[in-house]
C-alpha cells in the first residue's frame, strides 16, 4: 500500500473513532501508536530506474580514416592516347562525415576544387564517397559531372587506397598510403 493513502486511511479511521465512541483518551493513543508503527511501508521509487544508457555502436568508417600520403596524378586523353601532367604529392585525409551513415570526406590535393559540387569536385581537392564495409567507394555522381563520368575506388586494407575519377576524356588518379 502507498504510505500516504494508508495515512490518509488511518486519519480516517482516528477521526470516526474520536466522533463515535466516548472512551478513555489513553486507549485511543494506545491505538494510534500501534498503527503508526505498524504501517508497511513501500520504498520502491514510483518510477522505474533509468536503463544504463546503451554504449554507441563503433561505426566501421572509423577504422578508415586518418592522415593519407597523397600522389596525384592528372590526366587527359586525346588524339587517341593518355597524356599525364605532373603529379602532387599531399598529405591528405579521409574523416568521417557527421550525421552520414556511409559518406566520408576524402581530400587529396590543396586547394579548392575547379568545379565544386555537391558531393565532390569534378578536377577538385576532395570527393565524398560512400564507403562499404569492405572498403570499396562508391559516388553518387549529380548533375554538376558530365554526362561520360567515371569513378572507381577501393581502399587496400586499412593503410592504402587508390581512386579514379574524372570523365572519359581527363581527370585524377589517386594514391593514397596511411602516414605513419
């Protein structure tokens, strides 16, 4: 029973005594003493305890990311055959993106990108892949590519990733080695 119902209760009952019946005062102290001490209390809280929060489940991108030696090299094709500038060596990064369940934020060269977009740069600085469990990117090419886009990456283990991505006609070959 709830201890302030059963006070209530008890008042109740002191009170209908009291009026009813015309006895020694001492019996009714006497009776007063003994419900007061012989109520059963019930010291359970009246809301269940809170659970121990659960502990956040380790997201898989995390082994993923970190700093990356960056060799960047650029293409183009023409006059049937594949032409290279002259490579980049960056120390670049690969970090989860907040509030994504998939996406991270893979920079490999300085700057900021010749065309941005959304999810990346067409002949850019970074690119924003959706990375699988088992380490192979995909993008989501959006209507700021070309229409002949292409882009291939895999990350190697955890210490070594390589990327393509341009159009059929130019774009970046990345390698990527975790520093140390």
């Amino acid at each position: 029973m709830n201890l302030g119902l059963g006070i209530i209760l008890f008042d109740c009952l002191v009170l209908h005594i009291f009026v009813h019946m015309k006895r020694n005062k001492l019996h009714y102290c006497l009776l007063l003493l003994c419900f007061s001490f012989g109520c059963e209390t019930n010291d359970e809280p009246l809301l269940p305890p809170a659970s121990p929060p659960a502990e956040p489940a380790i997201d898989y991108r995390s082994a993923f990311c970190g700093d990356f030696a960056c060799y960047v090299k650029r293409w183009s094709y023409w006059s049937g055959s594949y032409h290279y500038s002259d490579s980049i060596n960056y120390f670049g990064y690969v970090e989860i993106l907040d509030g994504t369940d998939s996406l991270l934020m893979i920079r490999y060269r300085p700057g900021i990108p010749r065309y941005p977009c959304e999810n990346g740069s067409y002949q850019g600085s970074y690119i924003k892949p959706t990375l699988q469990p088992d380490g192979r990117l995909r993008y989501a090419m959006n209507a700021c590519w070309p229409a002949n886009e292409r882009f291939e990456g895999q990350f190697w283990g955890l210490d070594s990733l390589s990327i393509l991505v341009g159009t059929d006609q130019n774009g970046d070959l990345i390698q990527g080695v975790r520093a140390q």
